[in-house]
C-alpha cells in the first residue's frame, strides 16, 4: 500500500518551471498534476518539459485551489521558511520530506502536494488549508529554492523506485571468497590466534559490501595473484 501523490502548482509565474516540474513528475512516476490558474504554456514549457509534454498538454487546469484539492485526503502545503505563520501568531509546524514519506509510507489515500507562486508562495487563505507543511531542508542563508527542485526534492522522497540491475553476489560466491581469503590467510601465516577474529571482520565487511559477482571474481583474482607470489 503507498498513498496517490498529486502534484498542485498554485498560479506559477513561470512556464519553464511548469515543464521541469512535469519532467520530474515523469522521472518520478507520478501522472496527477492539476495547475491552479497557470501561466500560458508555449515553447518554452515544452522545452523544459521535454518527454512530458503528454503530462504537459493534458494536466487539468482549474481556477481555485479548491477544485485542485477537492478529491484529496490529504493536502501538505510547501515552503521555504521553517514554520511559517497561518496569521500573526500561530506558526505551523515544518516537515521534511523523509517525515511525511514515514508517516504516510503505509497509507492509501491521496495527497496533494501544493507548491506556491515563484514570487509570493502561498496566500494565509490557502495556508489554512494546508493539513502540513512540509519544508526541504537546506542551508540557513537561502533556503528559498527554484520551485521546480523543491517538487523534484519531494517527488524524490516519495517515489518508491529502486535501482533496477545491480545483481548482488549470491552466498555461494561469498563463501567461495570467504574459503580462498581463509587460504591466503594460512599461506601468508596470518597468526594462528587471530584467525577467527579476522575471518569474521573479513566477513562482516564483505557482507555490507553488497559485492557483486564481478567484484567477487575481481576479489579473488587478486587474492590468486598474492597467492602465485607467495610461491
Ligand atoms: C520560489 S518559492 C516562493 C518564494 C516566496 N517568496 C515565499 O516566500 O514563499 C516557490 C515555491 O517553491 C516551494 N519551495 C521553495 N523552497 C522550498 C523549500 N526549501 N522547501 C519546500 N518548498 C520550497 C514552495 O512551494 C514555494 O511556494
């Protein structure tokens, strides 16, 4: 079970943005942007928005946030100030994207995530709105980002995607290397009484490692070298 993620851009300014933020949407795997109001999209969108002009072309377009947000369960507004305020005193508590993809990692519902205007962010109205907020991290002396990165940040976060095609050493290949060290070990008369403890270290290492079987045969085809030199 993971939640549906929306992506909200409430009246951006810029249509290059709004091509780079379909663009992530595409590198991510999310497909549900709604636009609140947009600027006109040309050229220049298309551009940026490269291989996801489909996305691009057919992202709905409402006038409110309201409509954005209607069908969601959960709505978490964006911001580069660290509690930002809903009115003149009451601050809501800032977020990070790895909290919110824990809290919501084991749920099913959907959630938008908003991201404000590149000159004002978002109105106290639409703050109030807003379940959470959720603030990226980054240095204290600007920590206002290009609205395009802090959505590719957050769709990053909340992505499941894994690297595909990185095959990983299986036991009986560990083994195999674990013996031949064991027998360099013996060939370089490595003291008898430090044997186990460094057979284990050997072990613990290599398998944190995550070797894969190229490195492995790698491994052991220096470990035949030292042995050759040995004799
Ligand atoms: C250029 S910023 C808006 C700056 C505006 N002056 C303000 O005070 O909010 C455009 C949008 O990018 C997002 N954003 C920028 N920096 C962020 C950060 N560090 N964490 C989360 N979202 C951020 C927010 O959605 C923000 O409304």
């Amino acid at each position: 079970m993971s939640p549906q993620i929306r992506i909200v851009l409430v009246e951006p300014l810029y249509q290059g943005n709004v091509g780079s933020v379909t663009r992530s949407m595409e590198n991510f795997g999310f497909d549900d942007l709604v636009l609140v109001n947009p600027c006109k999209l040309e050229g220049q969108a298309r551009a940026m928005s490269c291989h996801a002009s489909d996305l691009l072309e057919s992202a709905p377009k409402v006038d409110t946030l309201e409509e954005a947000i209607e069908d969601t369960d959960i709505v978490i507004g964006t911001s580069g100030i660290a509690g930002i305020k809903t009115d003149q005193h009451i601050r809501m508590p800032a977020y990070t994207p790895s909290e919110i993809r824990d809290k919501f990692r084991e749920t099913n519902g959907k959630i938008a995530f908003l991201f404000g205007r590149e000159d004002n962010g978002f109105t106290r109205e639409e703050l109030k709105r807003c379940d959470m907020i959720m603030t990226i991290p980054t240095s204290e002396k600007y920590p206002i980002m290009n609205i395009s990165h802090a959505a590719t940040v957050a769709m990053y976060e909340m992505s499941n995607l894994e690297i595909g095609e990185r095959p990983i050493a299986n036991g009986f290949d560990l083994q195999l290397l674990y013996d031949h060290f064991g027998q360099v070990l013996a060939d370089i008369k490595h003291p008898e009484h430090k044997m186990e403890k460094t057979s284990i270290m050997l072990k613990r290492i290599f398998g944190r490692a995550e070797l894969t079987p190229r490195e492995v045969q790698t491994l052991r085809g220096v470990l035949r070298d030292i042995q050759r030199q040995k004799k």
